[in-house]
C-alpha cells in the first residue's frame, strides 16, 4: 500500500477514548467532534486514523479510535487549533454524563512492525461494526496469551474478507493491560463481518484460552457501529 508519510524511528502510537454524553449536548457534541475529526485528517499528516462510533446498546456512548505515525504527532495533534476548539468546548459546555467522563487508554499497537506506519491513511468510513475490548492478562500467562492474540490478528487479516481492521497493543502505562480496536464490514452494519469473525477457528482458538481463567479481572468488550 502506498504511504502518505515517512516511516517513523519511533513506534506508533494509538488510543481508543469512551465517553457518554448528555441528550441535550448530543448534536453539539458531535458538530465539534466532527470538526475535529475533519481537520485532524486534512491538516495532519501525522495523523493515520480517527474513528467514530456509537454504541450499540446505549445510545450517546461514543468511542473514539485514533492513530498516529507516532507520538510526537499526537502531541502535535493535541496542540493544534482543531483540538484546542473541541476542549474549550467540553470545558465551556460539559457535554459528558456524570457517570460517562471520557476514559483515555494510550498504547502501541503491536503485531504491526513498519508495514504499519507504511500503509495507505485510512479514510474515516460511512459504516462498519466495531469492537473496543480491554483485556488483563496474568503475569504467568502473558507469553501464551500474546501468541494466542497474534495467531488471532494473523487469522483475521488473511483469511477474513469482511474484517477492516485488528488492531491491538499494550497500555503504555499498565503493565499486561491490552487495549483492541477492530473493525468488520458487510451486511447489518458490519455485524456479519464481525460475526464470520466470531465463527471463525482462529478465534475458537482465543475462546479457548479464554476459557482458562487466564485474566485477573474480567474483560471489557464494547460493541459500536461507525457514525
């Protein structure tokens, strides 16, 4: 695929946000977010995804999935006049729930090496169904645990035509703490896509060995289609 930007020394760098806003903040909230996405993917070269979706079984929980060649463009991003406008406007505004304050997971995604930082921008797209899923691993199985996730990532890139995107990395502030965002297409939304992505064998794989207690704390899975 062809590359928008230079390869990075450094390694690239992502972050998944949920948040939940208020009813009456809705469509505010997303005329600035939507500016910001825009502006994130005209003006910045740095910048590799920004994604947008909604949950599917609560209405107003958003997710954000954002990607950059690296983290220094994400500072960039963070300092620039798009974003400055969509934080003084949750400031001004306080759009988010009690309950539904944005929670930020940073992390490196892995598995990806430079053909990563390489490939094609990715457009934002008009519909897909997306997974953001957090995962706790045990010390004592940290080893199987990232070759079982490797060999399910490996799977859904090459034999999985529905599936968009896998993307997976460790939080850059907890140890054994993995941070997912995926992407399927196809009918429903994109829920076929993810739901040949659940039948499939790589991921009989993964239940498998999430059947042996291997997490100490349960899993958080999130289910959202593209706005």
């Amino acid at each position: 695929m062809t590359s928008s930007s230079s390869p990075s020394a450094s390694p690239p760098f992502a972050l998944n946000v949920k948040m939940s806003i208020l009813p009456e903040k809705r469509v505010a909230w997303l005329k600035q977010i939507l500016d910001d996405q825009t502006s994130t993917r005209n003006n910045e070269k740095g910048n590799l995804q920004f994604s947008i979706s909604e949950d599917v079984d609560t209405p107003n929980t958003f997710y954000l999935h954002e990607q950059f060649v690296d983290e220094s463009a994400f500072q960039a991003h963070a300092a620039s006049p798009h974003f400055a406008r969509y934080d003084e406007f949750c400031k001004t505004e306080k759009p988010f729930t009690p309950e539904g304050e944005p929670t930020i997971s940073f992390f490196c995604p892995m598995e990806e090496g430079a053909a990563w930082v390489e490939r094609e921008r990715v457009a934002p797209l008009t519909t897909a169904f997306c997974i953001t899923v957090n995962l706790y691993p045990k010390t004592e199985v940290r080893e199987e645990f990232l070759k079982v996730i490797a060999a399910n990532k490996k799977g859904t890139d090459t034999t999985e035509p529905l599936a968009l995107q896998y993307t997976f990395g460790e939080s850059n502030s907890e140890l054994n703490t993995f941070h997912f965002h995926e992407e399927y297409s196809g009918e429903e939304d994109g829920k076929q896509g993810f739901d040949a992505h659940a039948s499939s064998p790589h991921f009989a794989d993964w239940e498998k060995f999430a059947d042996t207690d291997p997490f100490v704390k349960s899993p958080e899975v999130y289910f959202s289609k593209i706005i």
